[in-house]
C-alpha cells in the first residue's frame, strides 16, 4: 500500500548546479526559519506599533512560504505521508481529554 500523498515529480537537471528544486527548497527553508524570527520578535515588541509592524511582516511572510510549499508540491517535490485512521482517532482522543484537564 502506498502510504504517500504527491503529484508527479518534475524532472530537474543533476549534478553540481543548482535547479529549480534546490531553489525552491532553499526559499522554503529560509521563509521557514524567518517566520520563526518574527514570532519571536512580535513576543518581544515594546509596543503595540511595532507588534502590529513585525505581525504584517510576519503574515507576508507565511503566505509566501504557503505559496512555496504548495508550488512544491504541485511539482511533485513534496510528498505528505498518509496517516492512519487509527492513529487519528488516538490522537484526537488524546487532544481532546487533555483539553477537558485544561477547562476542569
């Protein structure tokens, strides 16, 4: 049984040069540790103005790594694993007794 959600890959050139996937990869992973920044930073703002500033960035931020991520795949250069109902259905439980604990 395949256990993996992905479109079909998009062949891209080998070898010691950077491609279309290695880029995207790359873009991905830098937006990725820059809205972790900006979370940090809007915790950290002195004041309401600069929340508001670091959380439009931040906001910009995570639509383009959405964007990227979705561009990837699409081109079949990310693949999600498919999980087992089961596993759901344990972890859902789980969350939701855990959540009960917080409001008793």
């Amino acid at each position: 049984m395949n256990n993996q959600i992905t479109n079909p890959k998009v062949e891209v050139p080998t070898g010691i040069t950077c491609n279309d996937k290695d880029y995207l990869n790359s873009l991905l992973s830098c937006l990725k540790e820059l809205s972790k920044n900006y979370v940090m930073a809007m915790t950290e703002a002195s004041n309401e103005c600069l929340y508001e500033k670091y959380k439009q960035v931040f906001l910009s931020l995570i639509a383009l790594q959405r964007e990227a991520y979705e561009l990837m795949f699409r081109k079949g250069w990310y693949a999600l694993e498919k999980a087992d109902s089961q596993k759901i259905s344990q972890k859902l439980q789980m969350l939701t007794q855990e959540y009960q604990d917080l409001n008793a």
